[in-house]
C-alpha cells in the first residue's frame, strides 16, 4: 500500500504554472533536508537550482518527478501532486545524473527508440545526433563511448521524447566547455518551444543560460 | 618475489590448529562425496552400451569439455587478486613470477576438470579396462585447453583459433547424437598420448607466454574477476549477469542493424531484443543446440525426466531475451525517461521470450519423439515460460535481512532459496496442467490442452497486470 501523498489543494493549482511548491519540506530516512521552499516554474521557464554540496538540491528533484513525497507543504506539477505514475512520466522527462542505457543497442538505436515509442518525438534520432555531435559514434555501444559522451547520450534521449517538463541533474558532468554552451543552446530552444526545464547544476555559467531563473538553496 | 609475499604473509594471522583441522575436514568431506560416484563410474563401465548410448555419452563428455573452455576463456583465465594487480602488476618485478601462483591453481583446476571427463569417458564407451588412459586424455585435454585459453587471452589469433575449436567440438558433440552409428572408434591409448604431447607443448607456450602478457589485459581480466568474486561473496547472483552482460558489450563491436521505419510503436521494444540476439549469434546457436539436450539425456540413460529438462531449457531459453527488462529493473530511471506505461513494456517485452520459449519446446519435443496433443501441450506452456523469464529478470537483488530456517540439519538463509525460486513459481504456476498431465499420462489430453491455454495465457496477464514502474 502507497502511503498518502499531500495531496495539491485547489488553491495551489494555477494553469499558468507547471510547477508550483509552496512552503515545501523534504526529509531523508527522517533527517529533513530542506524546508519552507517555495518554488513555481511557469511553462517556457528555464529554472536553475544551484547550492553547496548536500544541501539537497538532487533531493528537490526527486521531489518535483514524484520519487519522494515532500514531509510538509504543498506541491503541484502540472495542476496536480508529482506521482509516479505512466501518465506523469509522459509529461516529464528526468535525466537522472548517472547515464544509463540499455545492453547491445548502438547509439543511434537508443534515439530510434526513444522516437519509436512516442507518437510525436520532439526529435528525430538523425537530428538529436547531430545535435549532441554524437554522429561519429552513432553505431558504438555506449558503454564504448567517454565519460562526456555517455551524458549526450542520456541528455539527448531525454530531449528525443516529448515532454512538458524537463528535469535535469548536474547535466554539465563530464562535458566539456563548449558543449555546455550548446546545451545551453538546446535548453534555450526546449523553452522557446513551451517546457519548462528545472536544472541542478554546478556550473554557474549554465545556470544563467538565457533568460534563466536562478535558485541558490 | 618471494620476499614481497612473505611480507604480505606477515601482516596476516598465522594458520591455528582449527584453521587446519577445517582444512583436514573439508578434504575428507570432498573425498566421501566423490567416492560414490566414482565406484557408480567404475561400475557402470563395465556394463554394456547400445550405439545411441555411446554416441549420447560422448555428446555429454564433449558438452562439458566445451563449456570448461568457454568458462575459461570467458573468466581470463588469468587472474590476480584486485589488489596484487593493482600494486604488483605495475612494478619491475617478473611477470611470471608475479602470475607464477595463478598459473599453478590454472593447473589444480584443469587436472580436477580433467579427472571429470577422464572419469566419465570409459562409462560412455564402456571400456573399464581403458581407465588410466582415458583419466591422462581428459586431464592433458583440459590442460592443454587452459593453456590455450592463457595464450588466448592476449592473443586475437589465439582466440579465433580457440573459438574455431569450441565450434568444432559443439559441431562433434552434435554429429555424436545425431549419427551415433556412424561413430569411428578412436583407440583411447594412442588418442591420451597425441593429446598429452599437444597439451605439453600448449602449456610450454603458455608459460613462455606469461611474461609478455600486457598489464593493461591482466588489469582487466582481474577488476572483472574481483567483481565476480564480490558478487559470489555477497550472494547477489543477479549483479553477475549485469557484469557479463557489460563486459560482453563492452568488448565486442556492433553491427549496425536497419530499423524497420514502418515497425509499430508497441514492437520497437520487442525489436531491440532482436537486434541484440542477432548480435550474438553464439547464443542462438548455443540454444538450437541445446534443444537435443532432453533427448541425448534420455538416451545416455540420466535419470532426470524429459520434460523436466524441457522445461528447464525453456525457461533458459525464454531467459535469454530478457535483457531490456532486466535493465528496466535494475534502472528504474531509464524506464521513467523512456516514458511508457510499464504494463504495455512488459507486455512488448514479453513477445521475445514467448516465441523464443516456444520454438526451444517444439524443437526439444520434437527430437524427444513427441508430437500431436503432447506437442501442443508444451508450446501452450510458453506463455508461462516467458512470465517466469519475465519475473526473473525484474527480481531484485538477494535479501539478506530475511532470517534463517532451522530444518534440523542447519539453519537455510530464505533470501537466496526465494530468489532462486522467484521466476520458476509463476513458471511452474502457469505449466500446472502440463505437470499433471505428466505425472498422470492420461489416454486424453484435449481437457489438459484446454487448460493449459487458459492458464497459460492467465498467468501472463496477471503478471503484466500486476507490474509497475520498479
């Protein structure tokens, strides 16, 4: 039995938002993490979360995808309660901060699927390639590719899919400077479009991509 | 070399009288369990065998010889403990007197691997006179394997030539069954002296071989031997076919597969896992092969039923296509991201094992002389199949909180009896008609046949019903 998420009240939920928390608590194994967070993204807003070590950024995000229920406050993601569940994860895409990938799928494979499985891919596998300057590796095994590589990958299948919200966890590990430039580019673009992207980062200069919120905890 | 041992001695514990007297315990255990099936061996060698007995013990023999070479080629073979290579690899010291010690335990486990075979060849031949030559063909066989899996493991040549063998051998083991009248009889003496020069000469080379060995191959065979040797340790079985898996992947180049443009969306995982076994076409072949398994079984006279070895092979084969679950289970995150109610991926990823299982049952059945409502049983039970495939590939990792059970004879840790049996509950759930109508042989089957396809089928849905997002 699922315990009882806080549920949103009517009150909270405002269509202009994709994101709000109002006086949000989060706790680990008990211990609290972070308390008296307010927090709203508006669609086509690109919201940076930046902070010290432990202060429980990464925490946040798993509260906002619906993976931790907040101890206290209220939080709506797209006009209701983050949970974890196929109709939630249609609309939200998290790369999570370690890169993950499937056994025996070539690089291309993966985006082809990523496309495959949703009706209307924001990207085709071709164009995310070429995109995240993956297109000279497009037939290797991810396990195959660097560090830096493997992060493409995961941020330019969590970019294929289509989504209204887009979370992203120290997105900027293992690339290099000019690519963080360009991811900066593509998030840009991903707003433009109407989703709203929520960033942890540790890079200050990708914190303040254009037009971003940045928030210190 | 030997000073820097004594050193790493000296940090540790001299062995007690009771670490000597467990020791003394154990080898004596070992002795009385293997004495049984040695006297059952020389026994049965000395009885009569029919052709097609011949021909399926030679098939066995040949089998496990392959496996023993495909194990070592797969584990390194060799190996230092993590942190030798870590610190005596990269040191001026003598590479074979850093891998002096591994290449003696290489030898221990050929001469017992070779003890085995040599043991089991004159009871599939029947020749209880032929025993000492065929214990020296079996051990310089497996030794001479090992050696030529050590020359292997830095050598891309080496390594065809040793995967061209292990073809060869499995295509034998095949003819074995398949043709066992057609069998030249190869005279055990002067075959155990032509292997045992050949084994010589291999192991010559392969100690040569030892001291230009690349630290960077050595490094690597040994990191994956570490991670297999803490899987063992931590009981966490599963965490080795994640590795394997990796490991596999990681050395081998893709071959780029089209990808059908007008494939539906609800096939396209279905179709990754067919990219996958294209690219390994070993593992195919390995289950065709398998499929005469039951049947050479039978005929060899083990006492295992038929069926229970179809089910067995159904289940492995169903298994074998499972690796898109397992990944979804074990990386809850890459499930999120590809954004798909797990109930339609499950059922999407269900289709492989399902056909898979079903052609490894037709085909078992088949060589097992079993045709009609029987045949139709077991292609019915491949749904079952592919749910415990399923639900093996999702299950998580050992728990090791669950207490121990005292059965009178010692306590039983629970985790790891109900992991083990998590997947071959649903499986065997889901065959229960199929069970029945074994045990019982009715004269009709088409009842049996009837509820098999409902229950079958039922226990498929339930079980995609039933999942969720891990």
């Amino acid at each position: 039995m699922r315990p009882e998420r806080p549920l949103v009240s009517h009150s909270v939920c405002d269509m202009t938002k994709a994101i709000i928390a109002q006086d949000l608590a989060v706790e680990l194994s008990g211990n609290p993490i972070l308390s008296g967070l307010h927090l709203t993204a508006a669609p086509g807003e690109i919201v940076t979360i930046t902070g010290q070590n432990g202060v429980g950024k990464s925490t946040l995000l798993r509260c906002l995808a619906g993976l931790l229920p907040p101890a206290a406050g209220k939080l709506a993601v797209m006009d209701g309660p983050p949970s974890d569940e196929p109709a939630f994860w249609r609309d939200v895409a998290l790369v999570a901060d370690e890169p993950a990938w499937y056994p025996g799928l070539t690089v291309r494979e993966h985006l082809k699927l990523m496309a495959a499985v949703h009706h209307r891919p924001r990207l085709t596998a071709e164009r995310a390639l070429e995109l995240f300057d993956l297109a000279e590796r497009a037939d290797m095994a991810p396990l195959r590719l660097s560090t830096g590589q493997q992060q493409r990958l995961s941020l330019a299948m969590g970019l294929t899919r289509p989504s209204r919200i887009l979370l992203l966890d120290e997105p900027e590990r293992g690339l290099d400077a000019d690519f963080r430039v360009r991811l900066g580019e593509i998030l840009t673009e991903y707003a433009a479009e109407g989703g709203t992207v929520v960033m942890v980062t540790h890079d200050l200069q990708l914190a303040q991509v254009a037009g971003a919120r940045r928030i210190d905890l | 070399m030997k000073e820097i041992r004594s050193l790493i001695r000296s940090g540790r514990p001299a062995r007690s009288w009771a670490d000597r007297y467990f020791i003394a315990f154990a080898l004596l255990l070992v002795a009385a369990v293997v004495a049984q099936p040695i006297s059952f061996v020389l026994t049965a060698a000395a009885g009569q065998v029919t052709p097609a007995r011949v021909g399926a013990g030679l098939t066995l023999i040949l089998v496990g010889y392959a496996a023993f070479l495909a194990l070592s080629r797969a584990l390194g073979p060799v190996v230092l403990p993590p942190a030798d290579a870590a610190w005596l690899l990269l040191t001026p010291l003598s590479r074979r007197a850093v891998l002096s010690r591994t290449a003696l335990v290489l030898l221990a486990i050929s001469v017992a691997g070779g003890l085995v075979l040599g043991l089991a060849l004159p009871v599939a031949v029947a020749a209880p006179g032929r025993l000492a030559a065929a214990l020296v063909l079996g051990v310089a066989a497996t030794v001479g394997g090992m050696a030529w899996a050590v020359l292997a493991q830095s050598s891309t040549a080496w390594d065809a030539w040793l995967q061209g063998t292990l073809t060869v051998v499995t295509v034998v083991a095949v003819l074995c069954t398949a043709v066992p009248h057609l069998l030249p009889s190869v005279p055990i003496g002067p075959a155990a002296a032509v292997v045992a020069a050949t084994a010589v000469l291999l192991g010559w080379r392969a100690w040569s071989a030892l001291t230009r060995m690349p630290a960077r191959i050595l490094l690597d065979a040994s990191t994956r031997a570490g991670h297999l040797a803490r899987a063992t340790t931590n009981l966490d079985p599963g965490a080795l076919t994640w590795i394997a898996e990796d490991n596999h992947w990681r050395t081998h180049d893709l071959r780029p597969h089209p990808w059908p443009e007008r494939l539906p969306a609800f096939l396209s995982l279905a179709w990754t896992e067919v990219c996958r076994l294209a690219r390994r076409p070993g593992r195919p072949a390995l289950l065709l092969a398998a499929t005469l398994l039951p049947m050479v079984a039978s005929r060899a006279g083990i006492p295992a039923p038929g069926l229970l070895l179809v089910a067995a092979g159904a289940l492995t084969a169903a298994a074998s296509v499972t690796s898109g679950a397992r990944r979804d289970g074990n990386n809850p995150a890459l499930a999120r991201l590809l954004g798909v109610d797990p109930r339609q991926t499950l059922a999407t990823r269900a289709l492989p094992p399902l056909l898979l299982g079903a052609a490894w049952i037709v085909l078992a059945l088949t060589w097992l002389g079993l045709t009609g409502p029987w045949l139709l049983l077991g292609v019915l039970t491949a749904p079952a199949m592919a749910a415990g495939a399923l639900r093996m590939a999702r299950r998580q990792p050992v728990d090791h909180s669950l207490p121990l059970v005292d059965f009178g004879m010692g306590g039983i840790p629970v985790g790891p009896v109900l992991w083990a049996l998590t997947g071959v509950d649903i499986a065997l759930l889901g065959t229960l008609p199929t069970v029945q109508a074994a045990l019982t042989q009715p004269a009709q089957l088409g009842g049996y046949v009837v509820a098999q396809a409902l229950t079958g089928v039922a226990v498929l849905a339930a079980y995609i019903w039933r999942s969720r997002t891990p």
